[in-house]
C-alpha cells in the first residue's frame, strides 16, 4: 500500500507541489534579510528530489528487499526521476543566488552514479562541490556544520527527522513525538518535510530496534504497534 501509493496518488504530486511551492515563499522571505553570508538550502536526495520506488516495486516482486547490492544494482541504472516540483525549486533558488547542497546517506561509494543521476534529471548545483554523500555516519549533523562554515542554511528539506537536527535522532521515546512537538514552530519555516511511507528511520522504533527479523517477525511487530478500536 505505501508503495503504490507513492506510485499512484495524485496526492503525493500534490504534496511535493506544495511543499516545494512553499519552499520558495521561504527563499523569497529569506532574501529580505541582508547578510553578508551566502546562502544555502539543503536537501536530501532519496525520497526529497529523487524517487527511487521503482526499487521499492522490485524488491516486492522479487521478495529481496534492501541490501548493499540490491541497491548498488538500482543506484548503477542513473535512472531514478526527479519528483514533482523538485528540479523547478533547485533552479528558483539557484536564480535568487541561494545554493543547493545534496546532502544524502547513500554511501560514497555511490558518488558518481548519483552525481550523474542528479545532472540526467537537471538538477541546478548537480556538481561534485554540492554534494555530501556519507562516509563514516549516517548522522548529517557534521556534513550540515560543514556548509555552515561559508553559508547561512536557511532551509533544509527532507523526507526523514535526520536531515533537519540530530535533535530528531533519538526516537526511543514516544516514537520521537515529542521532540517534534517541541519544535512545532520550525516545521514550514526552515524545515520542509516530505512524505514517505514506504522506510525511513521511523522504522526502528516501529521494530522494537531489532535486525535481522524476517518478513513473519516484522510483520507481527508491525500488526502490534497498530491502534484500532
């Protein structure tokens, strides 16, 4: 259901519409505040500007889900489509001389195919200097302070709590709730979120933080957490 539904919902192009529509309200609001530093937005890739559910469908065709090669093999094809809306705010913040830095988890290893990937689909700022791929940790915090050295983020999209603030991270009570809560007042101000409900890093707490469960133990840990009536 969440894969077909990122595939088949007109509201999933509906909401990226929106999202990135108000995301360049943002920039516009952000150009009225002179500084002396350049600016910068930072985005995630997967599930933010590019849609890799074509690897989501094979791997429930196929009954093999993630894995370093499974994802190798769909990163390799250069052939993940940009989403609705996202190449069009990458080239409205490149013209209101505000810079897009790609800062994504997909491995180092995969530089190059995403580089190209990003430049198939034309991205603006697709080029080896904006874009941040992980190297020894999955947390952004350090990657995002990087930018932070020579530019003032004034907006930062994504589809999972990880690309806004490592504050988000920790999800071990109330499923993370709480600290969003807390932050209610960022949320469309400089943190951007977009949906994805086929993985993202909701799914551990969701798995009792477990690995190596087969598809019976998730789905039983899953059917758990659901609240009916």
């Amino acid at each position: 259901m969440a894969t077909i539904w990122y595939q088949k919902a007109s509201e999933l192009k509906a909401i990226y519409y929106q999202s990135f529509n108000w995301a360049k309200k943002r920039i516009d609001a952000s150009a009225q505040e002179a500084t002396d530093t350049k600016k910068a937005v930072v985005v995630d890739i997967d599930e933010t500007m590019l849609d890799n559910s074509p690897f989501e469908g094979r791997a429930i065709e196929t009954g093999k889900g993630y894995s370093k090669d499974t994802w190798k093999d769909w990163c390799d094809q250069i052939d993940a489509k940009a989403l609705p809306g996202a190449v069009e705010f990458s080239k409205y913040a490149e013209l209101n001389m505000v810079e897009v830095f790609y800062v994504s988890n997909r491995s180092i290893d995969h530089f190059d195919v995403t580089l190209k990937n990003l430049q198939k689909e034309g991205f603006a700022f697709a080029d080896s200097s904006h874009l941040l791929l992980k190297t020894n940790t999955s947390d952004k915090t350090e990657r995002r302070n990087l930018i932070k050295e020579n530019y003032e983020i004034v907006l930062l999209i994504g589809d999972n709590m990880g690309d806004f603030s490592d504050i988000f991270e920790d999800r071990s009570k109330n499923y993370g709730f709480d600290e969003v809560e807390k932050n209610k007042d960022a949320f469309g101000e400089i943190f951007i979120v977009l949906p994805n409900p086929m993985y993202g890093g909701w799914e551990k707490e969701v798995l009792d933080n477990k690995t190596g469960l087969s598809s019976q133990e998730k789905y039983d840990l899953r059917r758990s957490k659901l609240i009916g009536y």
